[in-house]
C-alpha cells in the first residue's frame, strides 16, 4: 500500500457535497460491511483507504488492485469520514445512474417525492432492495441517493437496484402509466393496506413525511393506499404527539404487501 496523495484526499473530502459528487461521478462508502456489499454486488470502487492502525488486519480483506489501495494517518481518515467511530476502512465508488427509458422494461418501481432524509432514503432503498424492486426514482426535492449517509444506511442496498433522477416526476408516471404501469401512491386518504391488490407492472410513489406526495405528482395516482393507524379504525390514538409514521417503516409495509403480488 502507498501513501495518498494530497490532491485525491482533497477530492474525497469534497465527496461530502452533491455538487463534487455529480463533478466527480462518485460517492464514498464507509465501513466493512458497507464496503464489503460494494464489492458483492460489482460497484466500481476507484479508492480504498485503510488506516495505519487497521492495516494489518485488513490489507487482505478486500478484493481490490493493489494501486487503487492506500494507507491514510488516523487524521486524515477523520477528515473524510461521516461516522462518530471509524473502522478504518473507506471507499470511493462510481456512482451508477440509469436511463428513464429503462423504467419500461421493469416490474416494480418506487418514486420519492419529497424524501429529503438521507437516512431515511437510504432505508427505504434497502428495503426495497430486499422485496425486489428494480429501480428507485428520485424526484427533483428528493435527496440524493448517493448522500453517504443515504449510502450508509442502504447497508449495500443502493448498490442492487437501479437508480434513475428525473426532472418531471408528472410526466414520467404519464409517460409509465401510459406504457400500462398502475400509479400507486402512499396517502392518509387512500384505502387500507390490507384491501390493495396491486396490478404489475407499477409505480409506488412515496412522499415526505412532513407533506406527502406533492400535489402535482398526486393527480398522476391512480389509487391511493392507507396504513391504518388506531385513529383510523376509530379507537383513541395511542400517542397525541405521533401524526404519522417514519418515511421508511410506511415503506417497509407497503413494499410488503406489494411484493406479494406477482
């Protein structure tokens, strides 16, 4: 392993920001786990950086050219990384980002709208990676899925489905719904869960927890679904201060009860 030099550091710092990032076509991915998933699922990693006094028991972990591997001071691991307590192992990746066009191949495809939590999208992402959605769509308030917050907490996941940014989230379900995809979308005014039947090929819009699904891309929902809550089988609501649920747990059941179909 060599030193790094100065003016890559310089450029993995800059990683931080969405401006480098979409400038540099890459992200960064920390942790052994985290890095290890990259690795499992053919991500392009360009730059490992391993700590002085992780070295030794890491040096023959990863599978990865040895010119694309460097040994950093502790210092300068704590300059790049995002977490409270390193394991002294960080990656620099390509980010991948598909074509709109091939969303019309596809089976299950979730839209964020107004997601802009990079941990919270970063676990939906993950969750929608276990129940075989193909693609995740970000729409222009959305976060960027290649956030490393939102790369740390796919916990690889982000690696196994496909990722397409649009500008006109309206006319792209258009566009699907158009090509036979159903428009789904998670609303407080839809129907139960536990009575959708959703059709294939489909579209499932998730929106931000403070405002929902922008109303905009809500003329484009063909149903609306419902997580039921106590309120709304009109018993006394547990808890006055819960007025929703978090982002990627209403996604967790949705994405559920979606998987069955098919």
């Amino acid at each position: 392993m060599t030193p790094l030099p100065q003016r890559r550091l310089k450029e993995i710092r800059s990683l931080a920001h969405r401006k480098y990032r979409d400038r540099y076509g890459e992200t960064i991915v920390e942790g052994v786990r985290a890095v290890e998933a990259a690795l499992d699922a053919g991500a392009e990693l360009r730059t490992l950086l391993v700590s002085e006094s992780a070295q030794s028991r890491l040096e023959e972990r990863f599978r990865i050219p040895e010119d694309r591997v460097y040994v950093v001071s502790e210092r300068d691991m704590r300059t790049v990384s995002a977490v409270e307590t390193s394991q002294g192992v960080l990656a620099v990746a390509g980010v991948r980002r598909a074509a709109p066009e091939t969303l019309a191949s596809m089976q299950r495809v979730v839209l964020l709208d107004g997601v802009s939590d990079p941990g919270n999208a970063g676990a939906i992402i993950r969750t929608a990676a276990w129940f075989g959605v193909e693609a995740v769509v970000t729409a222009p308030d959305s976060v960027d899925v290649y956030h490393p917050k939102a790369v740390r907490a796919s916990m690889g996941g982000v690696w196994d489905v496909e990722h397409v940014e649009t500008s006109d989230p309206v006319g792209m379900l258009a566009d699907l719904a158009a090509r036979g995809f159903a428009v789904y979308g998670a609303d407080l005014e839809g129907i139960p869960v536990d009575d959708w039947t959703p059709a294939l090929p489909s579209v499932l819009v998730l929106g931000s927890e403070a405002h929902g699904i922008s109303r905009n891309v809500r003329h484009r929902i063909a149903e609306r679904v419902l997580i039921p809550g106590r309120v709304h089988r009109g018993e006394k609501p547990g808890a006055r201060g819960v007025e929703s649920l978090n982002a990627a747990v209403a996604a967790g059941i949705l994405l559920h009860a979606w998987a069955r179909t098919g």
